[in-house]
C-alpha cells in the first residue's frame, strides 16, 4: 500500500530555526528550509503539533523517519528533540540535525558526525539535553559575519539577500540529498560527495 508505514522510527530529522513568519526568512532558518524542502519534494506536510514541534512521521526510501521543526525557540531546540529521542528511543547517532553555519559561504553544506557547538545556540542546547556532541549534523552555510565587531545575534536574524537565493536554494537540495543518504546508513557517501 502507498505510503506505509514500515518498523519503529529508525531517525530523527530535525530541523533547526525560530517559529513565527518574521524569522521565516532568516539565516537561522536554514535548517527550517531545508526539511521544508524535503516535506516538498517527498510530497508531505510538517503540520502535526508534538514536543513541543511540528512534525511528520515518514518514510524517506526505505527508512521510517521523524521530521521535526521544534518550535521552542532556537536556544532551546534540545528540549524538544530529547522528548522526542526518548519517546521513540532513538540512539543520538540516528538524530540528524540541519543548521545554519556562519563559517561557511551561502551555497556551501558540511556535513560532520558528531562536534561541538561552535558558538551555535541550537547545538549548544542539543548537546546539553542529550548530554552528549555524538549525534550527525548537516551545516548549511550562510555566510560569515560582514566584520568581527558585527552583532552575532543581528547577523543570523537578518534575512538571506535575494542575490543569493540561487546559491541558497542549490545548497538546501544538496542537503536534502546529504539526508537522504544519511537516514539509509551512508554518512560516508554524503560526506564525500558534499564535503568539497
């Protein structure tokens, strides 16, 4: 049958990024466009309210995945996806996470198995809820700070400049591609293919 549900949830797909239509288009919403992107081209919507999230319960190819946008505010993301971890039982290494990155350029994606926060609030909250800096993640670039001296904060909450939107745009579908490879066991592939 179309769309069956196969297994438990194998991995969390969580997106990071601030609710409300005024951040809908910032920096630090990357990770809010890039599982949007998969929802559209998997043909799904994240609209079920759970953990403090929108959600989807899908199969992406062949594995059963939790896709999620918590709403909780960027600095407290790890709540949301811990309730969600331990309800499904879900072993950090099978929580993918996709943000924004300010060390790297619009158009570029990283992708690590596990590392520190640095200096993203999201992440910084993730690691602590789980207690732990091993789970996989998905970096999407955005673009360093104008100069040093220029307001973090003012930076990721400014909106991504249209002359980029191609850069941008080709970045999320590398990302959506990074994901599905990762969600069926083939980090190495992904990380290979788009660690450039």
């Amino acid at each position: 049958m179309f769309g069956l549900k196969r297994g438990k949830i194998k991995y969390i797909i969580a997106g990071l990024g601030n609710p409300g239509p005024k951040y809908a288009n910032t920096r630090h919403n990357a990770g809010f466009k890039a599982v949007d992107l998969l929802a559209q081209e998997e043909g799904f919507e994240i609209k079920k309210v759970k953990f403090q999230s929108l959600i989807a319960d899908e199969m992406i190819d062949n594995t059963r995945c939790l896709i999620m946008k918590p709403q909780t505010m960027m600095n407290l993301s790890g709540e949301a996806i811990m309730q969600a971890a331990e309800y499904y039982d879900i072993p950090n290494e099978n929580i993918l996470v996709l943000f924004d990155d300010i060390n790297l350029d619009i158009g570029k994606i990283r992708i690590r198995r596990k590392g520190s926060a640095g200096g993203h609030n999201g992440i910084k909250s993730i690691i602590s809820c789980l207690g732990s800096e091993e789970f996989p993640r998905v970096k999407i670039g955005v673009d360093k700070k104008p100069n040093e001296n220029y307001d973090l904060p003012k930076w990721v909450l400014s909106e991504f400049p249209k002359e980029k939107s191609e850069e941008l745009n080709a970045a999320l579908k590398n990302a959506v591609e990074a994901v599905k490879l990762i969600v069926n066991d083939d980090i190495d592939t992904a990380m290979n293919k788009y660690n450039g």
